[in-house]
C-alpha cells in the first residue's frame, strides 16, 4: 500500500487467514495475520502491508488497484474476486476473518499466485483476433457500424481476463478440458461482432467436445465476474446463434431442439422421447438397463397417451410469429438487456417516489 | 545467452505492443518482455480516448490537431514530431478499428468523438470510458494472431551494452526464479511511466520507470525530466483516475462554495482548460480554503442517468467502490493526482536514443510531442503510432545483418549484485524508504514547486538511495519473488526522482506542469526555450537541448 | 388462505409426480389456496433460453399473462429452473417498454390475455421459508423429523444469478436449513451444497455431470446424512435417478459403491413432518428406497 497513513486518519484492527502454498516442496498451511489500517482499505491494501510489515515471502500478483487489470483475483472464502475491489470496513465491522486462497481451477504456483498458462491456451484456442469479413472500407476509414449494432458485444467487451468466472466454474472442475466461462464469452465477443466474417467457423469450432454445450449453467460465473460481463448470457447466445445457423449436431442442441418441438406439440416436455432424441437410437438402446431402473418407478412416463396442455396452438402460433419477426439466435438475449441492466444500476428510484408522494 | 532476436520489446503495453506487432509485419524476429501478463499493462486503465483529426464530430484537420497540441505543451514540445503525430494519427486510428477495435459510434456508424481538454475540436475517439482497455485488448489480439513470443513475468533489470551498441537485456525470471539474459540486435523500452514517485497517483503499482532507469544506467540521457502531469480528477487517497471524459461530457468542477471556479482561471474552456492549468487551479481553491477535506467537486448529477450509465458507467463504478458516491446523486470528490510523465528517455522521431540499438516508445519515451504538458488522449496516440515507428525502424535496422553480443563478465556482474542483495539479512524493509519517498515527493515536487523544497527533496532522496543501500529482500527464494522485484523497482525510482530534482531546480521558470508561482511564476523563452537533458555519471549530470519549431512561435498560453 | 397460481412445471406432472401430489396435499396446510394453470406450456428450461431466447421470452409471458389472469398476485412455482426462467422474463418484460409491447402484440395476435407484470415468481421455498407461510409450517409439522440427519440442496437457480433471484445470499442460504430444522431434523451441512448436480448436462455430457453430481452425495454421506432434501424436481432426478450411474462408473473404477442416499423433495419432507398419506407423499416412485429414512421416522 502506497498510501501513509495521515495523522488522525481512522483505523482498525484487521484478521485474515491466508492460505500459504509452495509448489515446489508442496508444504501447505493456513496462516493468520492482523495487521492495523486505516478503514479505506481494500484486500488488496492488507496483503500489500502484510507483505511490507511481516512476511514478505506472501506472493500475489497485482498492478491497477482499479479494477481494470484484472491481475489480483483470488478466492475469499472460497468465492472468487478481486483483492482490489473487496473493502475490507464490513467484514471487520461484521467481526469476521476471512480465509483467503488462491484461484480455483487452476494449478496453484506459489500462495495466491495460480498458473495461468492453461487459461491463457483457452483463450487462444478461440482464435481471438478480427477475421474480416468485409472489403477493406471506403478511403481506408472505418467500417461502418451503430452503436446499436456493436452493443450486442457490449458485456463481452468489458472482460479483463480476471479469472474470477473460471476459479469457480463446476463445469471446469468436473472437467478440465473445458473451455470454459472466459474463452467462450471471447468467443462471443467476435461472434457478435457485426465486422467479423467467421462466425460459422466459429460456431463449429465452439460446438466441440468442450465447447458451448458443456456448460452446466451452474451460473457462478455470472454470479463472480466483477465486471458484469455475464459469461453463462455470453454462452448462451453463442448456443443461440449455433443453433440458427443449423450447427446443432451435438447432443446439447439436440435436446435443446426437442424441447422447442415438445412445446409446440404437447406443449409439455416430451421426457421419454427425449432420450433417444438427444442421444439416437443406438446409445438410448444401450441405456435400455438404465431406463428400465427408471420405468419400474414409473419415471418413463409412455408417450402415449400424450400429456398435453391446454392451447397449445396458441404456442404454436408464437412460435411461428418469432421466427417471422426475426429475432433469432443471440438478439433473443441481447433484446433482454437494457432491461436486466437496470437491476445492476440500484438507481434510488423507490426513495424518489416516496419523495414525491410525501 | 538464453534467447536471441532481432528484436525484444521491453513492456507489452500498448506502445509495446504496437511496436512488436510493426517488427513482426515488417519480417523481424521479435519478442516481448514484460513483468506482468500484456493485458495487465496500466495502458489499460486509460478511460478518456485517444486523440486524432478523424473529423467525424465536426471538421478538423491534422495542422488543428497540431497546434493544439504545441500550445498544450506550453510550446516545449518538438513541433515536428508532434506534426508526425498529428497527421499520421488518422490511420492509425483506422487501423486499430480495422483490427476490431470496439469504439463508441456516431449516430450515422462512426468512430464517435468527444471534446477534450485544450483540444479546439472534439477529437477524441473513444470507447465509453474504457479506451485504453479496449486498445489493450485489441492489441493483444493481434499479438496472439501472429503467436509473438512472450517472456512473460519476466523483469527487465539490465541492459547489456556491448561495442557501443545495445544487445540486449537481463532479466530476472520473476514466475520461475533466476536470471537469464536475452540478446538482441534492438531492444524497444516501451515500460510506461514512473507515477509511483508519489503517493496520490493514477499509476499502477507497475509504474516504476523500470525502462527510464535501465536507460539511465547506460547513459543514455533523458529528456524533460522534472515534467510530470497532475490529473485534476483522482480520487483521494490513493490517486484512483476519474476520466476527463466526464468534464468532456459536460461535468463541471466546483468548490466548496457550489463556484465553478475555473472562470477565474480558464473563463473560455472552463472544465476543458489543460490538465496543468486545471489542476493549479484546484490546488489553488484548495490551498486557499474553498476546498472539501482536501478537495474539489466534480458534479457530474446534470448529465442524468442514462448519460453517465451508457457514457460512463467505469466511472460510476469507481466512485462507488473506491469513495462511497454515486455520480448520479452526488458530487464526486477530486483532487489532483500524478499522472502522466512527460518527460523519459530522449528519442528521436524514430524512436532511436543515443545509444545505437537503443529505442524508446510511449510514455517512457520523450520524443517530444507533450513538451510540458500533455493533452488528454494524445498519450494513447503517441503510444501507437510511436510504437509503431520504433517497431519498424528497429525492425529494419535488426534486418541489415547485425551480430549479437553479450560479454560473459556482465552475466557474472549482475549474478554477483543479485546474491549481495538476496543475501543481505541486516538492513532497512523497501517500503519505509518507498512510502517516504513517494509522501516527500508529493510535499516538495508536486503541482506548486518551491526553490527551498525542491533544494531539501535533492537532500532527501539522496538520503534515501543511501538507506537503500542496505535493503533487505526477505524472500530468498525463487518462486513468484514479488519481494525481490520491488526493491529492484524502488532503486529505479530513487535515481529518477534524483534526475527530476536536479532538472526542476534548473529550470528557473513556469512552464506547462513545472510551476513555480513563488519565484518565477512566468514563463521564460528566452533562456528556457529548451528542454533539460540529464545524463547519469555518478549522479545526475544536467545539460540542455533545443526545441524543433516548424510552424508555430510561442504565444501566450490562455484558456 | 393466500391463492397462488400453480405452475407445476413439466416434471411434476410426468415423471415427478410425487412431487406435485406431495405440493398439493401440504398446501392447505401452509395457507396455500392453489390454482391450476392448464393453458400453459414447458418454460423451456435453460434449452430454450439458449436455443431459441425470443421463442423462450414468449413462452413465459404466455406463463405469466395466464398466471396474471387467474386474480392472483403470486405465482408460485415448484422447480429452480422455471423460477429463474419465468423470473428473468418478469424482468425483461417490466424493464423495457418496446419490448413489452412487442411481445403482448404477439400474445394478443395469439389470443393470449395481455401481460402487465402483475405477478410475482416465487418457489414454493421461499413461501414456506419466512412469513406467515413459516409460522404456518411450524404449526404443521406436528409429527416432526425426529432428530433426523438432512442435508439440504439447493441447486443453482434457486440461488443465482442472485440479482434475478434475490431470496437469499447465494453463498450463505439459510432457508432450506430453518425449514429443516423448524421440522425437527438436524441439518447437515457441506460445501457442494450450492455447487451444480449437473443435471443439464446429464445427458450431453455425462461424465462431467457425473462428475459434479457426486460431490453433494459423497459430501453427505460424510457428514452422516440420512438423506438429501432438495427444492427442484431436476435435481432430485439427477440425485435420486442417476446414483446407478454413479455406481456403475464406481464399479467400472473397481469402486465399491456409494452408500445409498434417499432424496426427499422439499414438499415430501415437510409433507411427512406434517403427516401426510403415503398416497399423497409417493415414496415409492423413488429411485433409491427411501425405506432407511422412513423407517427411522416410524412411517
């Protein structure tokens, strides 16, 4: 911390527990420490005079303070965020004593430093750089685009490349492979983009194995990200857009599709037949011995007679009028956002209506 | 040897980047050295725009361009590399939105554009208030494109110089631990500027003047150096930036008295007057009484909500988290903060220095194009297209089959220094020296610059690079040792701040961000139509250098 | 008597049956009055939202119009997916006004009353957890959980995205545990407990579902449980259904296999705490036998 303390400024005895880690001989311990600062102080601060003052082995990384770099993501209590935005003055008021442990999903170097090497290789994998598709603009200038337009990446665009998504993504930690919440959402970044040219090549490419649809949507990310950049939205609109471009080979877009023809038929999931409909035939023929565990407790619900709802023209009908009207593949979501925004913007609109009305 | 290339780029923000990207077209076997990830780099943080004649907001030519940017300079800057600037700016604007850039649009799909301070048209294109964290990404997009290789974590410490060329540089392998050298027929220091000489900075922990120093060390002079910009909008205490695309947006500043203050100062462009004349301004108020706890307000609750969601939304954010307000109720408060560093390694228009093999780019460059003072938006300019222009002179130059050479006894030299300082048990934390270093720069170097306090900080930074002598590195081992790192930057701060002193007590006027209302309040080109030039022989040696004028003659500076 | 519309969703209908019986019986019980919702279809899941997400923002309006339509002021659902999903639709609908009007011009076309955000989503669990519905509910519970063992789940969406949720802090739940205790059992509690089951992968991506799915079950198994007590009927599917899977890729391992673990929905839980008919709880439509629980409430 940078910072001296000014006379008379206000301070407070602050408890963290840190997870130490070597890679290098493997020793592991929790230790704790209390240090006194002044009540502004972030995290971030605290490991700064924690490294200063008493042991200046604590290794981190660090660089804006602003939350911009995206370089200090670290877990508290097990919850991924970044040192530099976390205040410490509630959790000290509240008498607690965080624990504070190095990113999840990632091979940990040394204490709250984690290898991003793997990270970094996602996010290459995605080819993350413009594929023109356009003729080189008039005179050299710009390509056109409205701000409308370029707003469809407008989340996407604010990734600092924390990690904080990824620490925490069950997906990942079920299976490593995964690409994951970070390159995905960068994935979308250019997919959305109105100048790139490879959205097909794309799309395919992120339908892979470990692409879009082994996303749990466990919505940690979403719930992490200190920049509302909303990764499992971004992924969903990648399988938006898939899905429209009739690149839905895989099983996740199969079922997916089932669902959209079991609202427009019986207008209830049709379950029975969503396995062989996900998975074909043969592989629902091999998983006869599950499914037959699953009928004898009447979990197989026969296909006929058919439950069907009340209606279902009627969802029918809009179906027909969606597709009609356009509004296809990611601008389903993107439509959603200025409105969902407004949750994240706590403006004091509640306090000036009882203004008014007093 | 532990790596070899035509080309190493010293800092991957954007000017390290850009470099990079250039000597790669231009067929050059290049790497990037940084000591931390690309992306991390503090290019990142700047929010406002980036500066150049697109005219897409109203008319506007490269020669506006360049006036305004000589007059911002309080006429110190060198008028032929800041019309080099101007005019190839447009293109190099285009090019990064070629690249997928996500710039803020006009209505009819430009590249929008918005006033800034002392500019005479609003030619700052922007992305919301994240400009130089869209640059960042996009630039690194490109990087990963070509695949350039990267040494990341990897801390730049010594340049080795060999036959009077530069060949390369030491670095300390800050994730894996231990030295390894990598030669090069060119080395680019693109490493940013040295904000953390105070506390209450914009700057990144990173911005330790590590390339300024490296230079210094092996002679190479530096230019302007006592030249640092106050930002008038950071948040207290510790220096956070508040965008001047707020004041661009219509935000106004005001005292403690609910005054627009500046039409007593700059009564044209109000909140659009330059950063210095700004920041005197509130330090002034402040100085005198009408300030609140140390500052001034910046009242951004006019523009409305939908404005400041859409246009400023990272500003909201930053006051929220890092003072408690919310910019839509509240008057945010300010104050100003080290921000931008002038001055740096002396370059030519190619970016070469004085040593052969040697460039410099961004803001650890001084080519110059900001003379005394910058204008908001052209640091992000001057980083492309300078970086541009160091990438590709370099790369040619690295081309004409040159050698590489690096003398065993400099390995041997800095293992040696690298063990005395790990093994030293006895001695002084950095940190102490650090925190008072940054506390009496800002006291005694800071927007007011006094004779006496700049003679008694001469006197304490001496002191303090003496205590430095004996710091002591607690880490001892090899893994991720941040420890060690920081001590290596707190002795680059301590020589910079030592050339800063020298050159503001030699610079006996008011010029731009170097103001001395107490003993010469006025400018003086008849004896200081120059800029200073400090070379490293055993402390600062000072020298001067004349200012390139093309077009314009030195007027008087008003807002 | 507080009505609620009804949104059973599709799984209680089908193959959760027991789920719905079990809801239906308890909710007079918890000053429930609940009115059933034909004329409405799936709510699409997660699938939908990402398939097809303007196809999705009707079908839930359709929901809500329907639910709006019956005079209620409450929807009340009884899965986690349907009530992030009909939520984020609430809210995508009340933000913005063009959007709205697109979408009740569409309603309208298809002779759907109109949607005018009258309804409040909310799970059974959080009607039950606080208020006049939980003091209701401890009145209710008069045969009590005897001591027993129960380890909550919660699964995803009933806890994030916590700004479309907001019930409860999604890292520190406390619901699922008062009502646990409110009922006389002792809670079990672990970290997987607001970690994903896995479920909508379970059929895309077995493995890696398979992969999470173990955690709250081996986690509760560890902790002593006798059972797990879950609010959404997906979950339950996942936990009770697929444990044979989990043991068949044990067996696969050379594994020994997991010790059984009987999953109670939220509604057979209190349901059997306020002594409800076996008919109505339909244990026997379980998977795992829920007969080692049973017998140590003396059901």
């Amino acid at each position: 911390m940078e910072a001296a303390t000014q006379p008379r400024e206000k301070t407070m005895q602050v408890k963290i527990k840190i997870w130490r880690f070597d890679s290098q001989t493997g020793e592991r311990a929790l230790k704790e420490y209390e240090i006194e600062a002044p009540e502004w102080v972030t995290l971030l601060d605290v490991l700064d005079m924690i490294k200063d003052q008493q042991d200046g082995s604590l290794a981190y990384r660090k660089s804006c303070r602003m939350m911009i770099c995206g370089s200090c993501g670290m877990r508290m209590d097990g919850a991924a965020v970044l040192a530099c935005k976390t205040r410490m003055y509630d959790i000290v008021q509240a008498g607690h004593v965080p624990v504070i442990s190095a990113m999840g999903n990632l091979p940990i170097v040394k204490d709250l430093v984690v290898d991003m090497e793997p990270f970094w290789e996602k996010f290459k994998a995605m080819k993350p750089w413009l594929q023109p598709g356009y003729e080189e603009p008039p005179e050299g200038k710009e390509y056109r685009v409205s701000q409308e337009r370029m707003n469809v990446i407008h989340k996407e665009a604010l990734c600092i490349n924390c990690g904080c998504c990824v620490s925490e993504c069950n997906a990942m930690e079920s299976s490593p492979e995964f690409l994951g919440p970070q390159a995905l959402a960068k994935g979308m970044r250019f997919v959305g983009d109105a100048r790139d040219g490879a959205t097909v090549e794309r799309l395919e490419d992120y339908s892979d194995e470990h692409g879009i649809w082994e996303c749990t949507r466990c919505y940690f990310c979403n719930e992490r990200c200190p920049k509302g950049v909303d990764p499992r939205d971004a992924i969903a609109k990648l399988g938006a857009e898939a899905v429209k471009e009739g690149i839905d080979r895989d099983m996740g877009a199969k079922h997916a599709k089932w669902f959209i023809k079991s609202t427009e038929t019986t207008g209830w999931l049709r379950e029975t037949e969503l396995v062989p409909k996900t998975q074909g035939v043969i592989s629902a023929i091999s998983q006869m011995k599950f499914a037959m565990g699953l009928a004898k407790k009447g979990k197989v619900p026969l296909p006929i007679p058919p439950h069907v709802a009340e209606n279902v023209d009627e969802a029918r009908g809009l179906h027909r009028l969606v597709h009609e009207q356009g509004r296809l593949g990611y601008e389903g979501i993107v439509q959603g956002e200025g409105a969902l925004a407004k949750l994240d913007h706590h403006l004091r609109e509640e306090e000036e209506e009882e203004e008014e009305t007093t | 040897m532990d790596a070899k290339h035509d080309v190493l780029v010293v800092g991957a923000g954007c000017a390290g980047m850009r470099a990079a990207i250039e000597a790669f077209d231009a067929g050059a076997d290049v790497a990037m050295i940084s000591k931390i990830h690309p992306t991390r780099s503090h290019s990142g943080a700047a929010e406002g725009g980036i500066n150049a004649a697109l005219g897409n907001a109203s008319d506007d030519d490269p020669e506006a361009h360049a006036y305004d940017t000589v007059k911002g300079s309080d006429y110190l800057g060198d008028q032929d590399a800041i019309e080099i600037l101007c005019n190839e700016a447009p293109d190099d604007v285009y090019e990064l939105e070629h690249w997928g850039a996500v710039f803020s649009r006009t209505e009819d799909g430009r590249i929008a554009q918005r006033p800034f301070g002392a500019a005479g048209a609003p030619r700052t294109a922007y992305a919301a208030d994240i400009t130089g964290h869209v640059l960042v990404q996009v630039l690194y997009e490109q990087v990963v494109k070509r695949d350039i290789l990267t040494y990341e974590e990897y801390f730049a410490w010594k340049l080795v110089v060999d036959d009077g060329r530069c060949q390369g540089v030491i670095c300390w392998d800050l994730l894996n631990g231990g030295l390894k050298v990598i030669g090069a027929k060119t080395v680019i220091l693109a490493t940013g500027g040295a904000g953390r000489l105070y506390t209450g900075t914009t700057n990144a922990y990173a911005c330790t003047g590590d390339g300024m120093a490296l230079a210094l060390r092996v002679g190479v002079p530096l230019k302007d150096m006592e030249m640092m910009q106050f930002h008038p909008t950071t948040l207290a205490p510790t220096g956070v930036l508040i965008t001047e695309g707020c004041r661009g947006e219509g935000a106004y500043l005001l005292n403690a008295e609910g005054e627009r203050f500046l039409k007593r100062y700059a009564p044209n462009a109000m909140e659009l007057a330059s950063r210095d004349v700004i920041s005197r301004a509130e330090q002034t108020e402040i100085d005198e009484g009408r300030g609140v706890d140390g500052n001034v307000l910046l009242d951004l609750r006019h523009l409305g909500a939908e404005k400041i969601i859409e246009r400023l939304h990272g500003t909201r954010e930053l006051a929220q988290t890092f003072a408690g307000i919310d910019p839509i109720y509240e008057p945010i408060p300010v104050r100003p903060g080290a921000h931008y560093h002038m001055g740096g390694v002396d370059t030519d228009v190619w970016g070469l220095t004085s040593l052969e093999g040697l460039y410099c780019a961004g803001e650890a460059a001084c080519v110059s194009v900001h003379g005394a003072n910058r204008l908001g938006g052209n640091a992000l300019m001057e980083t492309i297209t300078y970086g541009k222009r160091s990438g590709r002179h370099a790369a040619e130059w690295a081309l004409s089959n040159t050698t590489v050479t690096v003398p065993e006894g400099i390995v041997t030299d800095a293992e040696r220094e690298l063990r005395e300082l790990l093994g030293r048990t006895e001695g002084e934390r950095p940190w102490k020296i650090r925190d008072e270093l940054a506390r009496t720069m800002h006291e005694n170097f800071g927007v007011f610059r006094r004779e006496d306090q700049m003679q008694r900080q001469g006197e304490i930074v001496a002191g303090l690079r003496e205590r430095y002598r004996t710091v002591v590195v607690e880490d001892k081992g090899t893994l991720f040792n941040s420890d060690l790192t920081q001590a290596l930057e707190l002795g680059f701060l301590l020589e910079l701040a030592q050339c800063m002193v020298v050159c503001g007590l030699a610079r006996k006027e008011s010029r731009g961000a170097h103001a001395r209302p107490h003993d010469y309040p006025d400018r003086d080109d008849e004896n200081f139509l120059r800029h200073t030039l400090v070379t490293w022989r055993d402390g600062p040696q000072l020298d001067w250098k004349p200012v390139t004028m093309t077009k314009w003659q030195p007027q008087e500076r008003t807002y | 008597m507080k009505q609620v519309a009804y949104y059973k969703g599709c799984l209680a209908a089908l193959s959760a049956k027991e789920l719905d019986t079990s809801t239906q019986a308890l909710a007079p019980k918890v000053g429930l009055e609940l009115i059933d919702l034909e004329s409405v279809t799936c709510c699409g899941a997660g699938d939908i939202h990402e398939a097809e997400p303007d196809y999705y923002l009707h079908l839930n309006a359709r929901i809500l119009a329907y639910a709006e339509a019956t005079g209620s002021d409450t929807l009340m659902t009884i899965c986690n997916v349907c009530t992030l999903n009909l939520r984020q639709a609430d809210f995508m609908l009340k933000g913005d006004d063009a959007l709205r009007e697109r979408v009740n011009t569409n309603l309208a076309a298809v002779g759907v009353p109109p949607y005018s955000g009258a309804v409040e989503v909310k799970h059974f669990l959080w009607l039950v957890a606080d208020g006049e519905g939980f003091e209701l509910l401890k009145a209710s519970a008069h045969k009590g959980l005897k001591g027993i063992k129960i380890a909550p789940f919660y699964g995803c969406q009933i806890l994030r995205p916590s700004k479309l949720l907001g019930f409860e802090d999604p890292d520190k739940p406390w619901s699922l545990e008062r009502i646990i205790e409110a009922c006389g059992g002792e809670v079990v509690d672990y970290p997987a407990k607001v970690k994903c089951c896995g479920f909508p992968i379970i059929q895309a991506r077995e493995d890696t579902a398979l992969g999470e799915l173990i955690q709250p079950i081996e986690q509760a198994i560890e902790g002593g449980a006798d059972a797990i007590v879950t609010p959404c009927p997906l979950c339950h599917l996942s936990l009770d259904a697929w444990q044979s899977k989990l043991n068949a890729q044990r067996k696969d391992e050379g594994l020994d296999p997991l010790q059984p673990m009987p999953i109670f929905h939220l509604s057979q839980l209190i349901g059997v705490a306020a002594g409800l008919e076996d008919s109505e709880l339909k244990f026997r439509r379980h998977v795992v036998s829920m007969k080692p629980v049973l017998e140590k409430l003396e059901v």
